[in-house]
C-alpha cells in the first residue's frame, strides 16, 4: 500500500527575519535586529501548535511571516506543501490569503471603526470584487451566525461593541475567505477570563468543523496547554524548546522553559507563601 | 479598629442621559494591618472605581455615598482637597496599571523620588536623594545611582514598575493600593515585581490592596480576596479557601472558565448566556 | 472599556452635544450670526453698499444708518455685511484649496512613506519656511491684485499646513492592523486609501479646516489691508478697515464695526475648530 503522507499546513526551514534599525546618511543599513534566527518547525494539518515567549522573543514577526507581512532573509516558508511566494504583489498576497490568515490580540485596532459589522466581515470578498453587495451581506450574515454575532449587530459599528464580540467579528473575517490555516497572535489576552472561554470554545470547535489549522501564540501557559497539541518556545528568535505540549508544558528540557512556567502564578501551585 | 482600610456600604453613582448608572452598590471591604488582600472581578466589575474612591481619585461627575471609608484612620469623605492631597502618598499610594504612563517622561526619576519624598517629609534635597536611594536599593535595583539620573523612557518596563513601587514605598504608607500592576508586564518580570510588592509590604509594614482579574496572583500572593460583579461583593474570605471552595456561583464560573482547570480540547464549562459587561464606566 | 463608552457619545444628539463642549456652543453663537446675515445680506441691507453719497459723508450710526457711513457715504452696515460675504467666501475658498490639495499631498506622502515622504517633507518644509507674507507679496503682485488671485495665493500658501497633519495621519494609520489585515487579503493602495486611510482621517482633517478659516479670514483681510486682495470700491472687511485708516480717531464706528465682525469670525472658527475637536475626539487621541 503506497499512502503518500498530505503535506504539512505549515513549514518553516531556518527562517531568518532581520529588521534595519539604522541607516547611514547614504541608505545603507548600520544596525539591524534579529527578529527570527534559523527558526524551523512543522505544523501537521488540523493540529493547533502554539507558540509561547516573551516579549521581544520574536513570536509575533513569526505570526506575521507567516501570513505575509514580513518577509525573511533566507529560508523557506512552506504552506500546504508549496512554497510561499514571496512576491508582494496584489496578486500573491490574494492567493496566501485564501490559505492562511491572521486574528490580532487588540480587539479595539484590528477593526476599522468606520467599517460597519458586515462590511467587516464582507471586506475580503469586496477587495476582490467578485460578487454585488447584496451577496456579500448575505456572506456577512452566514459568517456571522458561526462566530455568534447575531443580525442586529450586523449593522453596528465595532465601538458598540464589545471586546469579547469584537474579536468573533475579527475571527468571523479571518474565515470568510475559507482559509486552511489560522494564525491567531493573542486572541484572548485582552479579554476577560469568562469571555476568553466562549472564545477558545469557539476555536476548538470551529477547529473540529472546518478541519482548520491553528497557528496559536500566546504567553499564558493555560490557555496554551488546553488549546494546542505542540508547542515551540521562543527565546530572542530562536526556538529552545518544542514538542508534544504536556511534555514541554510539564517537563520541561531547557532551562529557559522552566523558569518560564514556574514564573506563572497559577491556581493550586505555590510558589510565594502570602 | 485594626483595619488600615475600612470602606463600609460604599456606592458610586454616574447620571447618565436616560437613567442613573450604578456602578459600585453596597461595597464593604476592610484590609487589616499587614495583610495583602485582593479584589478580584472582570472589566466593569467597579473594583478599580471602588478603589479610587478610597483615595478621592474617582472621576468628577461620580456621586459618592458611603457610611464609613477610612483609612489609616481618616475619613476619607470628610477630608477636603488639601488633607486629601496630603494623605496620599503618606498613608495610602498607588501603583496604578500602565508603568509606561504613570512617571512623567521629561524629569529624571530622581527628580520625581524627590519630589514625592519631599512633599510628605521635610528634608533637604541631599537627605531626599539618599532616602529615594534606599527605596530603589529595597526594590532590588542594582544600580540605583544610574536608575536616579535616567528617564523614564531609557528604562524597561519591569524597571519602571519598580521605580513605582519604590515611590509608592517611599513614604511608608499604611497602605498601597495596586491596580493590576503586572497586566502589561512579560511574565519572568511579573514574578519579580510581585516578589518585590510582597518584600516591600513586610519591610514598611504597609498593607496592601491589590486589584487583579488573575485568580493565579490572588492564590499566590493574597491572604484575603474579595469578588465583585457588576458592582458588587459577590464573595469575600481568605483567598486559598475561597478559590478551593467557592460558595458563589459566579466565583465557581470564574474558576471554571480558566482553561487550567478542565482537561484539554474540551469545551469549558461557561454558558453563552453569560451576558457580556454593559458600559458601566460613561466617560 | 473607557474609550468604549466615550465614543458611543459620539453619535448622540446636538443638545447632548452642545452640554458636552461648551467651545462648540460659543463657537456657534458667534459664527451662527454672522453667517446668517453675511447669507441674507441682499435682505437684510437696505441700502445699497457701492451707493455714493456725498452729503452724507461720516455720519455716526444713527436709526438709517446702524453702523454710520464712511467717507463717501456708503452704509456701513450694507458694507459690513456684504464685506462678510466676500470675506466668508474668499476664507471657504483658501480652505478649500489648502485642505483638498494638502489632504491629497499629506495622504500620498504618508501612506507611501520612505523617501517619497522624506522628499515631499523636505519640499513643504523648504516652502514652509519661507515668510508668509514675502510669498503672500510675490504671488498676488505676480498674478495681480484681486480677490481670485488672492484665493488662490493663499490657498496654495496653506496647503503645508494641511499636508502636514495628513501625513501624520496616514503614517499612524498604515500601521493599523486593520489596514495590515486588508493588506494582507490582497487589497491595492487604492482601496486602502480610500476605504480605511481618509475616513479615518476625515474628523481631524474637518477640526483642522475649521481652525484654517479663522486664518484664512484674518490673511484674506490683512492682504486686503494692504491693497493686495479686495480692490475698491469691493466691500471686504480688511479693505474697509483699510479705508478707515485716516478716521480712526473721530469717526470711530468705521473702524469699530468691521473689525469686530472680524474678530467674532476668527474667534468664531477657532472654537468652532475646539469644539467639534471635543466632540470627535474627546479620548484627545486620534485613531
């Protein structure tokens, strides 16, 4: 029996990402930052591997390499398979964008506030112009009924509402161009504990519906371990540590892991006495 | 009375354009001396509101009503602008929430130490300097000559948030009221600055009011935790056996809904009915 | 959560409005006035405002003429007014030019940025150096003194003031993850700058015209009154505040009258320019 294996929703070889911090007076560069340094990982398809650092440890450049917003300096980004395109032109942005796209932490900046709900939702298939406003509402109302915003809200402006809402609407847009891969950079370190919960059960089971993908960064180790199947940790753009998430999460190998977790309080573990 | 902060019924109004907005309802809370008790509750919950009526910071168009709020045996209601400047600082500070915002960019952190230090104390610049020394010296900063001469902007925000509790310190006040103080913080620099937060209250004897929505930082760093909703104690007793043994249902919520307590991919345990907080807060 | 509640005042009605920014009131009581009867001056002027008449030279302001008559007899008050009129126009028409031509400046070269913007500053700064009224001077000399002429000298003089703000703006806005989001989904320059960069822009810009009038009132009438705009016997508040020179001193209403109107016109758009600032705006940071 010859089964070919399906090709991994996600690949990274030795992806490096360099930013230029200074010039000299003639434009060329002086200084530059590492953002990302020979970073490799895989992500099978419908799996949700998460991605834990600090700040300044390089994950959100990651989440935006990935989706195309920065570009490396060397290395091969893979997704499903074929390699991505690195050309910045309209057209290849709009092909990445059918396989891959990005949920933002700030439910407030990630909306424009003078897009109503379901232009919000509509925007993806307006910057296409592929079909009259009459059938991207109707797309708008579909989407919405998935993500949990009802039809009144459809009409509203992202001010009128709420933070835990605003980000549905954010996740209802990342999925109307029916994408394969998620790449959500803290999507519910804004919110509180209560309606980060409807939000991560709305992700598991839009996960289980649409065999989708997640790429998930986030820094609170809880979520993380109830979310994802693997995870990578960041240090200053390099990965120090990845594998199966209860073995990372709970035995940690490197040093920089432990102290990691034992640095988050957390319920039922002591580490200061009151 | 042993308790450093008293606040007893207190209720905070907001008139609105329709109706009256009620955002704090009948809120007693007493922090004994020595002790670090907690005030947890969601956005909109008034625990930040409440805590600034304690110190006369609340917004101008609030209505304030309360039967007692003391602290360090002042009643805070009676006090008039002048008293109320004076005991803040002395015998209540505040860290608040955002390190980057809180210090003025364009003095020197010596400058502001002093400043503070010598509003409280009548000191000569060179005693200010040496006192603002010490405090930064307490919160484990290593090189607290460099640290006085910078601006706020040349230091990190784990050093900032120390610079602030080295000022809220400074004067060794009965009692520190923080707001959230380590949201904006990475995590190895949130455990730092609640280890110093907890050193600092033993070594000036200053009791603490800390405000969180991370269950995980009352567990670890409170003796005590009061739980508000919507405006209101829904809970309140030692922290350890109110979160092992919550009697509210919206205490058990909470602690359903954290992602630690149920097994993995599994959908928590919180319905969609929970109604998102309404705008509690009008401008 | 508090920038939440503060904008969804925003859209609430003009009573609310008006409580909340007291600039925006006082704004509108001073404008509301002038704008009407600068409107209504062929109604509300009896009398014609070119009609000489000797005999009736410097007369103090009486129950036939409210605001006196100048040295050839004209009413002041049909002078005033239609000197309102003109003033109002040629302040719309700077504005206008300024705020369409800078807004388009301002948006090409932020949202561009890089040495496109670093060159298009360094153009506005070179002409933003240079003295108002030098320019002011050379261009209405060069094109002849007329109103028009003056319209479009300053109007062009302006545009650096809007170009400026706009830039800020569309710099700060790319960088929304909103526009990233666009970006990233295939969208053109031209979509983003039209669907996410200028309504965003739009209230900064409006606070911005609204204070430009009030500069633009006061430069159309300091040019009038030194002869380079309104040309008699053109009634325009700067060129009457001109002519009364030589009888400041005993005929006091000449200079009196249309320089208050002035003033409560200036004054009126820049409180204008506070209030709707307070109102759009009141978290006081733009998004």
């Amino acid at each position: 029996m010859n089964t070919t294996p399906k090709p991994d929703a996600l690949a990274l070889k030795d992806v490096t990402v360099r930013f230029t911090t200074a010039r000299t007076w003639f434009g060329r560069v002086s200084r530059q930052v590492t953002a990302l340094d020979c970073v490799s990982l895989r992500v099978g398809e419908g799996e949700a591997f998460g991605l834990i650092g600090e700040s300044g440890s390089g994950k959100s450049t990651l989440a935006r390499v990935v989706v195309g917003l920065e570009q490396p300096v060397s290395g091969q980004l893979l997704l499903g398979g074929r390699p991505a395109d690195a050309d910045r032109g309209r057209a290849a942005r709009r092909l990445r964008s059918d396989y891959c796209q990005i949920v933002f932490q700030d439910p407030r900046a990630s909306l424009d506030p003078r897009f109503r709900v379901w232009e919000i939702f509509a925007e993806g298939l307006e910057i296409r112009g592929e079909l009259v406003t009459a059938e991207r509402r109707k797309m708008a109302e579909d989407i919405a009924e998935r993500v949990g915003i009802t039809k009144a809200q459809l009409d509203r402006y992202p001010h009128e509402l709420s933070g835990g809402q605003r980000q549905r609407v954010a996740i209802g847009r990342a999925l109307v161009m029916k994408p394969r891969l998620l790449v959500l950079d803290e999507p519910t370190s804004a919110l509180d504990v209560t309606i980060q919960a409807q939000i991560l059960n709305m992700l598991l089971r839009l996960q289980e519906e649409h065999n989708l993908t997640y790429l998930f960064i986030s820094h609170n180790v809880g979520v993380i371990e109830h979310i994802c199947h693997r995870v990578a940790v960041l240090y200053r753009g390099r990965i120090i540590e990845s594998g199966d998430v209860a073995r990372v999460l709970r035995q940690p190998n490197d040093e920089y892991t432990r102290n990691l977790i034992a640095a988050v309080p957390r319920v039922g573990t002591t580490r200061m006495r009151p | 009375m042993n308790a450093v902060l008293s606040i007893r019924d207190l209720s905070v109004r907001f008139p609105s354009a329709n109706a009256e907005v009620e955002a704090v309802r009948n809120v007693s809370i007493e922090v004994g001396r020595g002790e670090i008790t907690g005030l947890v509750g969601e956005s909109g919950s008034g625990k930040t509101l409440t805590a600034m009526c304690a110190m006369g910071l609340q917004p101008a168009n609030a209505q304030v009503s309360a039967k007692r709020i003391e602290v360090a045996g002042h009643d805070v209601t009676a006090l008039d602008r002048m008293q109320l400047r004076s005991i803040r600082g002395r015998d209540i500070a505040l860290v608040p929430q955002e390190p980057m915002n809180s210090l003025n960019p364009t003095l020197r952190i010596g400058k502001q130490l002093e400043i503070v230090i010598r509003t409280h104390k009548a000191m000569t610049r060179a005693e200010a300097r040496a006192s603002a020394l010490h405090s930064l010296a307490q919160m484990s900063i290593d090189d607290p000559d460099r640290v006085l001469r910078a601006y706020p902007f040349e230091l990190s925000g784990g050093m900032r948030q120390r610079v602030l509790l080295a000022m809220a310190f400074s004067c060794r006040p009965g009692i520190l009221i923080a707001d959230e103080p380590t949201t904006a913080l990475d995590v190895t620099v949130q455990q730092q600055v609640l280890n110093l937060l907890q050193a600092g209250a033993r070594a000036n004897d200053t009791s603490v009011l800390f405000i969180t929505h991370d269950l995980g930082v009352v567990w670890n760093l409170c003796h005590r935790v009061y739980v508000m909703r919507r405006g209101e104690i829904v809970e309140h007793g030692a922290a350890r056996t109110v979160i092992e043994a919550p009697q509210h249902p919206y205490t058990q919520r909470l602690l359903a809904a954290l992602p630690d307590n149920s097994p993995p991919r599994t959908p928590l345990p919180v319905g969609m009915d929970e109604l998102e907080p309404g705008p509690h807060r009008p401008a | 959560m508090n920038g939440d509640s503060a904008r969804r005042q925003r859209t609430g009605s003009l009573p609310l409005m008006l409580r909340r920014s007291p600039n925006l009131l006082a704004g509108l009581l001073l404008l509301l006035p002038i704008v009407a009867c600068a409107l209504l001056a062929p109604v509300i002027a009896w009398h014609d405002p070119y009609a000489v008449d000797v005999q009736a030279r410097l007369l103090a302001p009486s129950a036939s003429h409210p605001f006196g008559t100048d040295e050839l007899g004209r009413d002041l008050l049909a002078r005033v007014l239609y000197g309102a009129r003109a003033s109002l126009a040629v302040a719309f028409g700077i504005v206008a030019i300024g705020a369409a031509a800078g807004t388009l400046v301002g948006t090409f070269s932020g949202y561009l940025g890089g040495k496109t913007d670093s060159l298009i500053m360094r153009l506005v700064d070179i002409f933003m150096a240079i003295p108002f009224m030098v320019i002011a001077l050379a261009l209405t000399s060069a094109l002849g003194p007329s109103l028009v002429n003056l319209v479009i000298a300053v109007g062009l003089l302006s545009v650096p003031f809007y170009a400026r703000m706009a830039r800020g703006l569309a710099l700060s806005l790319r960088r929304q993850p909103y526009v990233l989001a666009a970006w990233a989904m295939g969208a053109s320059s031209a979509f983003i700058v039209r669907r996410h960069i200028i309504p965003n822009m739009v209230s900064s810009m409006i606070v911005l015209a609204s204070i430009g009038m009030s500069g633009a009132i006061l430069a159309s009438s300091a040019l009038s009154f030194i002869g380079l705009g309104a040309q008699p016997p053109m009634a325009e508040l700067g060129a009457i505040i001109n002519g009364s020179r030589s009888y400041i001193l005993d005929e006091w209403w000449y200079t009196l009258f249309p320089g208050v109107v002035l003033v409560m016109a200036a004054f009126g758009f820049n409180l204008l320019g506070d209030g709707l600032r307070d109102i759009l705006d009141p978290a006081g940071v733009s998004r």
